[in-house]
C-alpha cells in the first residue's frame, strides 16, 4: 500500500516539502494552526515568495482545476494522524529572545498536539534545525504520549534548502540525511525518498545526534567561510590589496573551492546567523563551549560588515554627517530570488544611515512589502531608476540579476553624483567606471 505523508507547519520549508512530496507521488495533507495560510494554500497561493513554489502546488493541491489533487490542507491534528504513516514536523525554531539559544516551544507544542491522536504504528520525522540532544528528548516523549507507544517512532531528517533554490534542493536533494533508531524507520525513509536515491542522491545514516548536528555543523562551515573571506577584505583594505582577485586565486585550489568567497555586507537570513548562535548556546551547555569560541569571532566578522559599509557611504558623501544626504539603497532581501527580510545586512544597513539622518530610498524586486513592514520610515521607490533619482550615493546590496543587468549610463543620468559603492562585490567596475562613476567595494582598490 502506498504511503500517505503528512507535513506539520506549512511555512517556507513544510509548504516546500508538502508540496515536492505530491511531485513525488504521495498523497499529502499538510497542517498549519494559522488558519489564513491553510485557505492560502488551499488556493494554490504561497505565503513567501520562492521560485517554481506556486506552479508545484497549483499541479498538486485538490480543486485546484487540472491538477493531481494530492495535496490538501487542515487545522486538524486528529486528521493529521489517522491519515498519514510518516509525518514530517517542519515548525519553526527561531532565536530566544535575549539570549543565542534556540527556541524550541513550536516543536514541542507540535508533538504534544500530534501525540496522543497516534493510536497505530507511524514515525515522525523531524526537519527542523535543533540543538544536539532534542531527538533523544523528543523520541522519549513520543512514545510516553502516544497510545501507540513504542510503535509511534521518531527518526529525524534535517533540512538543507537554500532559499532561491528550495524546490530543487528538495526533489534533487545534494544529500538526504537521516538519523534513525530502527530498520523500519530507516526502511520507511527509503521509501520517501526512492526517487532522488535513484537519481544519484546520497543517503547517509546515522543516529539522531549526528544527524542533528549535520545542518549545524554545515551552516557553521558557511558562515566560517564568507566571514574569512570579509576579514580577506580587511586586510585588503589595509594593504591596498584585491580581495576578488585573492578569492579567485585560492578558489582554484579544489580543497577550498571558489563558493561563497565574495566579500560583501556578510551574510543575514532566518538560518545561518541564528543557527551558529543556537549552536554556540548548545555546544555550552554540554560543556564543549571551546570548541565553537571561534564562532563569537564568525558573528562578530560578519555583524561588523554592515557597519565597515555604512562608513564607507560616509566616507563617500564626504566624511561629515549624513544630514541632508540623499542615499539610494539597491537590494533590500537578505539574498536574491526570495522575498526574504530576516536579519538582512542589506536592510540593516539602509535603516542605519537613516537613523542617522539621511533620506533613504530603497527598491527590491521582491522584497519590498515585507521591508516597509519591517522598516516603515525608509522611502521606497517602485524601480531601480525611482530609487535613484537625485541620490548622491548609490549602494548595492543584493546581488539581484536585475541589478547587475542596469545600465550604468541610464542610471547616472539620474542620480546628483554618480558614485556606486558595491557592497556585494557583484557588479562589473569596469562597466561603472567607463560610464563616469566612482566605483568602490570593500577590500578593492579604488581605481
């Protein structure tokens, strides 16, 4: 008999899960406790914006004309557990206010509601990114709370989608991941996932520590990563050095590799930065702490990129304060091809010159309702040419498409001066610079 999958919490990831499991030929019923997003859904209309995410589920949610009907929503953790045999809890785990640690109140009050309905034989199966130790936890709980006892099983499966690319992470998986305690969870697993295992895609068991700890362990080597190659542009910034050509030189060398050595504004999202600080917390309480001290140091590098660029507006309008000064900001996601705000250098840059006086105008190609929400007072501009108009400073922030496609000549005829400050490090100087305008990125020289 076919297996039937149910995804809990239909946020970015479980709206993305839910619906790559009905490509891949389950039946799917997908819950969230927020009514407005489960009538969304049952629309075929998405919460966040995520490429290719809306035309999936319009081919698999019921009623939705000419589609497989695979895919449905509900609010009820009862319908939930007598319809599916593996369930997925893809809740989120965001920060603890005040403090690095990792909030765990959504999963928790995800199985407590899913528990005492599973009266047979199921296996959850968490995708959330936890601190180390939580499985076990969780599992214990499980099988205290369940009707079903022992045979209501846990395995946990961590998530690795880049926002951008989410669909295809999950139908074309780099890896899948699973940490299992029996032959049936791993069996089940297997099934799940038989269609990107036979297109090549790597399984990897474990138990539930490592698996818990994969996409800490992943997401810290990132930000390691960008955070060295934005202390790289320090340096070159002090020695007159190019930090673009220093980070082609050392990517040829196969164990380094040339991702994610673009030095910019550093690196925001509801992910990483959480991520490294929630391990950090965890790594303490298990008395590991030094080992992960050079982490403080990653946040650190990466939190001082947003301030190394508000100075280096200032240093471009002059030195003096930022009173009266006209400032065009070009990005407002934490990273292009999503709607994305969360903890966004792009975002937190622009509200810092503003704090401080000047008159900001920023334009994102997707991201600009959910940054006047969270930035109400910045001005807002329906164009790239809009944001610009009159700015005496220009800065790039997401390396949209959009934005490396612009005509330096058409731009500067818009703006009072024509300098360009890239603090993505995407865009061609030499295209700029022909055009007759400063251009200036960290850790590049000036000319």
């Amino acid at each position: 008999m076919a297996l039937k999958i149910t995804v809990i919490g239909t946020g970015y990831l479980g709206a993305t899960h839910a619906a790559a499991m009905a490509e891949l030929g389950f039946e799917v019923l997908g819950l969230d406790v927020v009514p407005e997003k489960i009538e969304m859904l049952q629309r075929g209309q998405v919460p966040m914006y995520e490429p290719g995410l809306e035309e999936l589920l319009g081919k698999h949610v019921a009623g939705i004309e000419g589609s497989s009907g695979r895919l449905r929503f509900t609010t009820d953790f009862a319908e939930v557990a007598a319809f599916g045999d593996v369930h997925f809890l893809c809740v989120n785990t965001p920060q603890k206010h005040g403090e690095y640690a990792c909030d765990m109140s959504y999963v928790e009050s995800a199985l407590a509601s899913l528990a005492p309905h599973l009266t047979g034989p199921a296996l959850v199966v968490g995708k959330s990114t936890v601190p180390v130790g939580s499985a076990d936890r969780l599992a214990a709980y499980l099988a205290a709370h369940a009707p079903a006892g022992d045979d209501a099983e846990l395995a946990w499966n961590p998530e690795f989608l880049r926002e951008g690319f989410a669909v295809k992470d999950t139908l074309h998986p780099d890896r899948i991941v699973v940490g299992v305690r029996s032959e049936r969870a791993e069996k089940l697993l297997r099934e799940v996932y038989a269609t990107p295992v036979s297109e090549g895609s790597p399984f990897v068991v474990t138990d539930f520590p490592t698996a818990e700890l994969v996409k800490t362990s992943a997401n810290s080597f990132l930000a390691t990563k960008i955070s060295f190659i934005n202390a790289m542009a320090e340096v070159c910034e002090a020695a007159d050095g190019d930090v673009a050509k220093l980070a082609e030189a050392i990517g040829y060398d196969d164990r380094i590799g040339k991702k994610f050595l673009r030095a910019g504004i550093g690196f925001g999202g509801g992910c990483l930065p959480k991520d490294i600080r929630a391990f950090m917390a965890r790594a303490g309480e298990l008395g590991a702490d030094q080992a992960l001290t050079f982490l403080r140091e990653i946040d650190s590098i990466n939190m001082r990129q947003r301030g190394q660029m508000v100075e280096l507006t200032r240093q471009a309008l002059g030195g003096g304060p930022f009173l009266g000064k006209r400032v065009a900001v070009l990005g407002a996601t934490f990273k292009p091809d999503s709607d994305d705000v969360r903890d966004s250098p792009a975002l937190n840059v622009a509200g810092q010159v503003h704090l401080q006086g000047a008159q900001v105008t920023v334009y994102d190609p997707k991201g600009m309702e959910n940054a006047r929400r969270l930035f109400p007072t910045l001005g807002y501009a329906d164009s790239a040419l809009e944001a610009v108009r009159g700015a005496d400073v220009v800065l790039h922030l997401t390396e949209w498409r959009e934005f490396r496609e612009l005509d330096p000549g058409t731009l500067g005829e818009a703006v009072t001066a024509r300098v360009i400050l890239d603090g993505r490090n995407a865009l061609d100087p030499q295209a700029w610079r022909k055009a007759g305008w400063t251009y200036r990125a960290m850790g590049r020289p000036t000319a």
